[in-house]
C-alpha cells in the first residue's frame, strides 16, 4: 500500500476510480480495495435474481454465433503482447502510439502484431453475425420471420439514430491515425487509420438503414 501508484489497472480499482470521478467514495481508498470492498460499500446494494433462464434453442443458437467481445479482447491481448516484447512499458494500445513515436524503426514488428492478431478484421465478424443492422432487406426478412419482434426493431433504431455521439470516437481515432500516418509514414498508424476509416462507413451503414427502417415502417402504418 506504500508502493508509488503505477498505470496498471485492476477491475475493483477501475470501478471505484471511476466512481470517485463522478464524486461518489464507495471505498475510503478508491486506487487500493478489492472486491469484498466494493460489496460491503454502503453505497451499493445487491441486486438479485438478475438472470435470466435460457431455453435449449436459445442456448444453441447463440453457440453458433461469433462471441465479437471475446475476439476482440483475445485479439489485443496479442497486440499488447508482441508490442511488450519491445518494451514493459506498454500497458495499453494508447502506449504504442508514443512508443512509435520515439522508435520509428519498430514499426514493421507492430504492423505485423495488428495483421497477425486479427484486431485489423474483428469488424467483420461483427458485420457476419449482425448483418441485418447494415441491411435494410435482412432486416425486414427478420420482422417477416418473426412479426412479434417489430417492436423491439423499432427501439433498437430509434435508440441507434438518438446515440448522436454513437460514431464519435470512430471519427476522432481515424483523425488522429491518418494525422499521424501523414506525418510519420509510419505503417502503423496507416493500418489503424484504415481501420477506423471502415469502422466509420460501417456505423453510417447502421444508421441509414435503421432511418430507412423507421421511415418505411412508418410508411406502413
């Protein structure tokens, strides 16, 4: 506990932290508690019978269906894990950038961590699994399988076109990649800027097709 505080961070210590921003103590120390210190907090109480049963379809369909969050995490792991292998430093994406910066020559070895890992394509898992949000046909194929889910289309697509910053970071890290790329000529940052460049066209996709799905639903009516 006398240790200097470093950037490494653990699960009850994010929470706590990010409480004590917004001006909430739930622990008397919020850079050092555990777990147990969270749940005896007297600001948090226990929420039960928070699940939800899961029939033996339902358990089978989503067993075929891409786990994108598990992809993505497996898969900056070994960015971060390559990325290490040049410095224990890194202890975040956000670190390669400055570590690029002040060792140009590295830049083959982390382009190849981003192709290698599969952090570059995860988005296409994303787009196999949940093609009906960048589909306006698919997505009324789905209400036509099953009309009882109209609703829940409609909520998903109005929340969708009421999320205004819901595209935001897509457009603020492909600015600051293709800036970089420009200036360094680094491949890194080209790569991550193409990237976020998709992430872009692909979130604009969701959002006209769910626009397109609310104007022709309303259309119906």
């Amino acid at each position: 506990m006398r240790r200097t505080g470093s950037r490494k961070q653990f699960c009850s210590r994010l929470a706590a932290q990010a409480y004590a921003f917004a001006g909430i103590s739930l622990v008397s120390d919020p850079d050092y508690c555990s777990p147990e210190d969270l749940r005896t907090s007297g600001y948090l109480v226990e929420i039960p019978d928070v699940e939800l049963p899961a029939s033996d379809p339902e358990v089978a369909f989503w067993k075929t269906r891409a786990n994108t969050l598990t992809a993505m995490s497996e898969a900056t792991n070994a960015v971060l894990r390559a990325a290490r292998r040049r410095s224990n430093s890194i202890q975040s994406l956000n670190d390669i950038i400055g570590y690029l910066l002040a060792h140009p020559n590295e830049d083959r070895h982390l382009r190849r961590a981003y192709e290698k890992s599969g952090y570059l394509t995860v988005w296409q898992l994303e787009l196999t699994k949940s093609g009906w949000q960048y589909d306006l046909d698919l997505m009324q194929a789905a209400i036509e399988r099953d009309p009882a889910g109209a609703a829940s289309m409609e909520e998903y697509c109005r929340e969708l076109l009421a999320d205004l910053e819901g595209g935001r970071r897509f457009e603020i890290n492909y600015s600051g990649y293709l800036e970089l790329a420009n200036r360094t000529g680094l491949s890194t940052f080209r790569v991550s800027a193409e990237l976020y460049a998709r992430l872009m066209t692909l979130h604009r996709m969701r959002v006209e097709t769910a626009r397109a799905w609310l104007a022709e639903s309303a259309g119906n009516t």
